[in-house]
C-alpha cells in the first residue's frame, strides 16, 4: 500500500496537473466547451498509454542499449531535478514546452496528444519517473499494480483538466505558483534521492 501511494504521489507531482491546467487553457480558450472535454479526455488517455509504454517497455529499451539502472537513475534523477527547478520558478520546463513548440502548437487543429499529452504531461520526467518506479516494483506483479497506479493517475488528471475552470477560479494565479512550488519542492527531493541511488548502484563504494 505504501508503495503504491508514494508511486501515485511522485507520479502526480512530476505529470504537473497544475502546469497542465494552464496549458489547457491556453490551448483550448477560443474552443467550445464539447471540444474542451473531449481534448480533455483524448489528453488524459494518451499520457496514460504512454506512461504504460515507459513501465513495460522502459528496462527493455536500458537494455537494448546496454544503459544500466544506476546510469539511467543518474540522468533520469537530473531530468526530475531540472523540471523541479522550473516548477520552483512557477514556470513551464524548456523540458516539456519550449517556447517555439508553444507558439507552433498553437496554431494547431488537433491539441490532445501533442503537445498537450506528450510531452506537455508525459515528458522526459515523467517517463523517467515511471521506468524508475517500475525497476523499483519488481516483476509481472508489481508492474500490474503500478499500470493500476498510472491509470489511477490518469483519471485524476482528466479530472483535474475537465475541472480546470473552477480550480482556476478557486485558487487563482498566485494560488496555483504556490501549490506548484510545493510540488517542485517535493519532486526536487525525490530526483536528488534518484541521484543517490544511481551513484550508489554506479560507486557501491559511497554506500
């Protein structure tokens, strides 16, 4: 139980619900409202098929590649760490959106999954956070129960984006910069504990 609700927590944290609500809304503000909830839903379902992909497919690819565990907890943990910063910052991470993308995605018809899933929510860190977490859940068991947690996730995030209007309304601006910072300072420590970890599995000689 412990595990699936950290996993549920670091998940959340690093998708950035709240960052996606401003995305949302400025991807969708000139659209009616049918075509927001159905954005909304295709958004949600495609961030979680692709979290999926990263929890059965993730340790496959390290090992196409001859990449191990730690070196990928290392870098995936620096990847958390830089999203971290720009969530401190109330600020969309060049990780997920850059500018140019933003500005391109505007003009585009269909918003859902890209960029608005992928790599809006579903982006370098969060898959990172995903391979890693399923590393740490074990075998078929514990990679079914976590699929169960990114489900879990991806409907609180459909949740969140078809409420977007009233969170908007009931925290304003300044009310969700402040629950994003918490958050970023929560994802912060979790990259650096991933670091740790890497490091250790890299020098056991730290341990």
């Amino acid at each position: 139980m412990i595990f699936i609700i950290k996993a549920f927590i670091s998940l959340l944290i690093v998708v950035n619900p709240l960052d996606a609500v401003s995305g949302y809304f400025a991807l969708t503000a000139q659209r009616p409202v049918e075509d927001r909830l159905k954005i909304a839903r295709t958004a949600a379902i495609a961030m979680t098929l692709a979290l999926l992909a990263a929890v059965w497919l993730g340790e496959l690819l390290l090992n196409l590649f001859n990449i191990s565990l730690g070196a990928f907890q290392v870098g995936g943990g620096l990847v958390i760490l830089l999203m971290a910063v720009s969530m401190l910052h109330a600020r969309t991470s060049a990780l997920s959106q850059t500018a140019a993308e933003a500005d391109e995605a505007a003009g585009r018809e269909d918003i859902a999954i890209v960029p608005l899933a992928i790599p809006l929510m579903a982006g370098p860190a969060a898959i990172s956070m995903a391979v890693v977490i399923a590393n740490q859940a074990g075998g078929l068991g514990g990679r079914v129960i976590l699929s169960g947690v990114v489900a879990g996730v991806g409907y609180a995030i459909w949740w969140i984006l078809k409420k977007a209007q009233l969170i908007e309304d009931s925290f304003g601006v300044t009310g969700i910069n402040i629950l994003q910072r918490v958050a970023g300072l929560i994802l912060a420590a979790i990259g650096v504990q991933i670091i740790a970890n890497g490091l250790i599995a890299l020098f056991p000689g730290l341990a």
